[in-house]
C-alpha cells in the first residue's frame, strides 16, 4: 500500500511538471543595435561616445497569453546591472499551456515600494540604487563621457528617479511577444543619448521635469529584439 502511495505521488509529480514551461526573458542593452560593452567607445555626431555604467529596475514583470490570462514572475523586482551580466537573465517557470502573447512589466520601483523606504535583496541601498526616503529609488542610471557632453571633462549622468507627484516616474511597457520560450528585450541608447542633447544637458541627479521628461524618451527603447 505504502509503495502505491508513493508511486501515484511520483506519477503526479511527473504531470504537474510537464504541465510547465521554462521562459527565459533577457534584458539586452545595445547601441545602434550592437550588444552595449561597457568602456567600448561607439559612434556618435562626429566622435564618440563611451559608457562606464548602467543600472536599472525592472519591476512586477507579468506574462500574457492568448486567452486572455495573465501570470507574474516570481522575482517581483530585478536590478539589470551591465557589469553583471547574469543579472539582464529571468528565469520563470510557468504554468500556463496556452500561448504566450505579450510582456508587461515596470520601468523603476513603484510609488508604494518607495514610500516603504530602503529594503533588502535587489531594493538593499548597497547597490547605489536608492537616494533618500524623501526621493525614493533611482529608477535608471546611466554614465559616460564624450566630448560633447557640458559638464567637466566630457563626463555625463543620468540618474532618473522620483515616486512624488508630480514627478511620479514609474512607467510601464507593454510588448507584444511571440510565443517562445526565449524573450529578448533590448534597449537601445543611441536615440535616447541623441535626443537627451548633451552639448545642453548632461546631468540630471535627482526628481523632477528634466527626470520624468528623459524617463519618458527611454521607454519606447525598449522594444523586442528580433
């Protein structure tokens, strides 16, 4: 009896795992549709253009399929941090048979996560994440030098932020996905460092209308890569 008993726990252990699916999401920085390396100088204007880093969360990532259901991934907040490439992976394990049709997820730390102040794990101040209770996390940081930028040396940061209206600048993508079980999502700088106009600005270091205006450029970078 007892033998039975474990077998038919087996046997409903061996279905339930094969009513899941692996699906890897990957976040990949690029530049003009190249892989981003960080210290590698690329083209921009007439000269170059090089990055020494680049940070950013992304938050409550939820999967859609065609029936109309949805499901999120277990890790509610990731911090994507070029030096560390592991970091740019997701792994989920879904439960979902039907096929997948879209990708959702947050760009930052939401108004009620900041507001909570500092936490641990991928939220832990220790990753240079995470101003003041009073300013909340840094959604996205970005920093580099080229010769156009005003500020000294050529050096320029981005370090964009802010839970507090009217700065409030979470924001949220949406992308339609194939049914795959592989999901790459690039981001591409160069039309952000274009648009961001270095030559005028090229620093902006707490919340506020330049922090949500550039929040707000970034976001339709992020697009699937083919």
């Amino acid at each position: 009896m007892k033998k039975m008993l474990i077998f038919s726990l087996l046997c409903l252990t061996e279905a339930a795992y094969a009513q899941s699916r692996t699906i890897n999401i990957r976040f990949l920085p690029v530049y003009e549709g190249k892989e981003l390396v960080l210290y590698q100088k690329y083209a921009f204007l007439d000269d170059s253009v090089e990055f020494s880093c680049l940070k950013f969360y992304v938050s409550r990532i939820q999967l859609g399929f065609e029936d109309g259901s949805t499901e999120e991934v277990q890790e509610t907040f990731r911090l994507i941090d070029l030096e560390d490439p592991a970091s740019c992976k997701i792994t989920h394990v879904s439960k979902k048979m039907t096929a997948l049709h879209a990708l959702r997820f947050g760009l930052g730390i939401d108004s009620l996560t900041s507001s909570s102040g500092a936490m641990s794990g991928a939220l832990d101040p220790v990753h240079g994440m995470y101003w003041a209770w009073q300013s909340g996390y840094i959604h996205f940081k970005l920093e580099g030098s080229t010769k156009y930028a005003a500020c000294r040396n050529g050096h320029f940061r981005f370090h964009l932020g802010g839970y507090r209206y009217p700065f409030n600048s979470w924001r949220e993508r949406v992308l339609a996905v194939p049914d795959a079980d592989t999901l790459s999502v690039q981001l591409d700088l160069a039309p952000f460092i274009k648009a961001a106009d270095l030559v005028h600005s090229c620093e902006v270091m707490s919340p506020g209308a330049r922090a949500l205006e550039l929040v707000q450029m970034l976001l339709p970078q992020f697009t699937l890569r083919p």
